[in-house]
C-alpha cells in the first residue's frame, strides 16, 4: 500500500511466511505451494465468483490432507450447484419478504432483553444481550414456538459432549440435513414459491420420510449459520462503538446514521479471518495459475480495508461514503441471510441507541477461532441508561 499501512488485525497472519512482506509491498496476491492468499477487493471479488472456484465447506487456511482434498473435489462441485439453488430460493426471495415483514418484531425482542436487564449497569453483553438475542431471532425468522429459542441458544454455547465445539450440530450433520432440504425444493417447484420457512417447511413434511424434528432442524440449520453473523455483529458493534464515543452520540444525534454503521460494523469487524475457496479446475487469472486442487484464501480484513493495494486502509467510520466488501462473500456461494443480518442489526442499533446514553467496556472481549471463524464468548460492559 502506497502509505506504508497495514490493515487492521495484521498480527493473525504476521508470522505466515512472507504474507506480511506481499502486502506491505503492494502485491495482491501471496502465492506458495498450491495457497494463494489475495489482498485486494477487486481481484477477491472476480476470483470469488468465478465458475471455476467454490467453497470447500469446511476451514482451508491452516491445510487439509491430500485425501480429504481428493474427497473434497469430488464432493464439492454438485454441492456447489445445489448450495447454489438452496441460497438462491432463501436468499433472493423467501427470507428478504420474510425479514422485511418482521422489522418490528425484530427490535421488540431487543427492547425486551433490554428491559429484562432492568437497570443493570455492569454486565457481560455476550452473554446478556448478543447471543440471546442472535437465538430469539432465529426462532422468529423460521416461525419456531417461543421455547424454541432457548434450544437455538444452545447452539451456541460451547456446553456440550466436545466442549471445543461452539455449535452442537456439527458441519457434517448440518450439510446432511441442508441436502436433504434441498432434494426436496428440486423434487416440486412450488417449494420454491413458497413464501414463508413455515409453508416451505410444510411442503417438506408432504414430500419426505424424514422426521418432524430433522425437517425443522434442516430449516433452522441453514438460518442458524446466519446468525452467526447476528451474535457476532451485535457483538462487534458494541466493541467499536464502545471505543468510539463521538460516533455513538452521533447515532444518537442523527438515527439515520444506523444503516451506515451496521454496514462499517460488518466490513471493519469481519466474524473470521478468511474466506476459502478450492480451485474446481486450472485456469489462468491475470499472471497467476491456478491448479486443480489449489486453495485461494481471500484476507478479508485486507481486502475490507481497501479496494486497491495501492490504496490505503480505511478507518472504521459511520460517516465516510459506503466502502463494499466482502464479509459475506460472492458468487455461489454468497452468504444466503445477508439480507436478515443486515436488517436484524439495524433495528437492534436503533434500539440500543434510543435506550442507552453510552457502552464502556471495561475488559477484554474472550475470542476464540474455530473452523475458521471468530466467536467472543465474553465482553465486559458498562451501560450507562438514558
């Protein structure tokens, strides 16, 4: 980059070879023994949406076996096309109608968890508002009963018989039941007319001979994984926020402001270091090769925090014109509940800035990384009441 500047959180690829040396030289792209590490946004984006690529399903940045590669080219192209089709049924028409008609809804959850606080000044927002919240909407997004949320909660709670694990239901499990959602939308088109997860969900239970509970739980799976970006979303902008006082009072000052803050949340505060692809078959792009087998590693806070190499890092900042990026990715595999994130942050801002005067926190947030993504178990808060 022309000013010298690394973009932030550097330190978790710093001793990676030469990755450091690459991006403090300007070059796009880190290439090594089958690994391409890219940097910049617009190289990422053409790479991410090329036929030639698709998402592994799994963590690639720290290596995978030649077996499990060879299984994995093997398995990856159909899932691509039918992960495809599901995202595309749930990104493109059924969950926007559905997120739009809950907006209220929404926020109300987060001003009931806010009340249910009654007062308290000193708290955990992990634990008190984040994750409860990112579960209650997974409930009422997929028209689950009230208890329900209690049991989605659950998921992400390292509590269980692998306590390393942050959801109870594993990859493995949870691409068993998506694939077995999507056999059933592709045996009657009307699955993709439906409107609402419930019809969608009641089509399934006409069509297949699995249980009332994997049919729910194939549903709430694929929201689930979304709300991942809502439990870490929420989380982030309490952190930034926190450390941004002036841009909470103007949030305060000026509401319409949220929308901006929610997007500079999600490119500054990204919930895993990579996104990772796995080459389907050679091709060339620009002056690199790709192989067969190959693993490209997308830096999203590199290429979140410029658009070119050449260009430097951009500051997080809810008043600075709106900078794209890549957190919930492109091409087919383009994260299906990037409508109901965005939404779901808003309205929980909005709420959190009409109740609260100002967030302080007031120790280290508890990260962990698993499976490629980053999860905070813990923030120390003081909420300062309006």
């Amino acid at each position: 980059m022309a000013s010298g500047a690394l973009p932030p959180r550097l330190p978790v690829i710093a001793g990676r070879g030469d990755i450091a040396s690459a991006l403090s030289a300007g070059e796009w792209i880190f290439s090594r023994d089958g690994r391409h590490v890219v940097f910049d946004r617009e190289h990422a984006s053409a790479l991410l949406a090329s036929p030639n690529v698709a998402s592994p399903g799994v963590d690639l940045s720290r290596g995978v076996s030649d077996a499990a590669l060879a299984e994995l080219l093997e398995i990856v192209p159909v899932m691509r096309a039918r992960k495809s089709l599901m995202r595309s049924a749930l990104g493109k028409c059924l969950l926007p109608r559905v997120v739009e008609g809950r907006r209220a809804a929404y926020r109300a959850t987060l001003a009931d968890l806010l009340s249910a606080l009654d007062g308290r000044e000193e708290l955990d927002f992990a634990e008190a508002l984040a994750i409860p919240y990112g579960a209650r909407i997974a409930a009422l997004t997929v028209g689950l009963a009230e208890g329900s949320a209690r049991e989605i909660e659950a998921l992400f709670s390292p509590t269980g018989s692998d306590p390393a694990l942050p959801f109870r239901v594993e990859t493995a499990v949870a691409d068993k039941r998506l694939n077995a959602m999507v056999d059933v939308w592709l045996a009657s088109e009307a699955g993709l007319r439906c409107e609402d997860p419930e019809s969608a969900l009641a089509l399934a239970a006409r069509t297949t001979v699995l249980s009332d509970e994997e049919l729910r739980n194939s549903l709430v799976d694929v929201v689930v994984a979304s709300l991942h970006g809502v439990a870490v979303g929420l989380n982030a902008i309490a952190i930034l926020l926190a450390s941004e006082p002036a841009q909470w009072e103007s949030l305060q000052r000026e509401p319409e402001l949220v929308d901006a803050a929610v997007e500079e949340t999600l490119r500054v505060a990204v919930g895993r270091p990579f996104i990772n692809r796995i080459v389907l078959r050679e091709f060339e792009y620009g002056d690199v090769r790709f192989k067969r087998g190959d693993v490209i590693c997308v830096f999203l806070a590199a290429t979140n925090a410029v658009v070119r190499t050449a260009e430097p890092a951009r500051a997080f900042d809810v008043r600075a014109p709106r900078c794209p990026h890549l957190s919930f990715g492109r091409g087919a595999s383009f994260c299906a509940g990037s409508a109901m994130v965005r939404v779901v942050l808003v309205e929980a801002l909005s709420e959190l800035t009409t109740r609260l005067a100002r967030l302080q926190q007031t120790g280290p947030a508890e990260r962990r990384l698993y499976a490629g993504r980053e999860y905070i178990d813990s923030i120390p808060m003081r909420l300062t009441w309006r």
